[in-house]
C-alpha cells in the first residue's frame, strides 16, 4: 500500500484561465509541468454550486456550461507542490483534497 492525495477541481467547460480554457490548462500544469499521476476529467450532465444556478445539459440551450471535475492524484508533496498554482487558476472553493492508499 501506498499513501497518495487525491484532489478535485470543480469547475464548468467555459471556464478560461488567462484567456486560454482552464480544463486544458489544468490538463497542461499536471502533465507537462508536474507529471502527476492518475488525472481524469468527468463531465457531468448537471450541477449547481454556491449560487444555486443549475447548469444543465438542455437541447433548448445553445451556450450550456456543464459542470466538470478533474481528479487526480499522487504521492502527497507532488500534489502539495501544484495546489498552489492550482490555487491560482480557479475560485476558492473549488478544490477538494483527502488522503487515500493505493493498492
């Protein structure tokens, strides 16, 4: 068994970072800058956060902005040494972290 975190980020397909869209971004930071283990993004068919605004997958819609999450994890300091830019990119909040064992 090994000790690793995991973490979530909660955020929504239109979400940008410095222009460019966040999900990638995120994609980019974990695999190409910190090489983190184990990262997977789930697109939900619906969601609401904070401000109780539903989001939804809805054929009436033409701009749907659905919930994502992208998961990973990794032996504890990696995962502690790119929350911080992590931090930097989405809203407080939206980051969830617990320790789990790998088998």
């Amino acid at each position: 068994m090994k000790n690793v975190t995991v973490a979530r980020v909660y955020l929504r397909e239109g979400d940008k970072a410095d222009g460019h869209n966040l999900m990638r971004e995120l994609l980019r930071l974990l695999q190409d800058t910190h090489q983190v283990h184990g990262v997977t993004v789930f697109r939900g068919v619906a969601g609401f956060g904070a401000h109780g605004e539903v989001h939804a997958d809805d054929v009436l819609r033409l701009n749907v902005h659905l919930p994502l999450v992208v998961e990973f994890y990794d032996v504890p300091d990696a995962v502690a040494a790119v929350l911080p830019r992590i931090r930097e990119l989405v809203p407080a909040g939206h980051i969830v972290c617990w320790q789990a064992q790998l088998s």
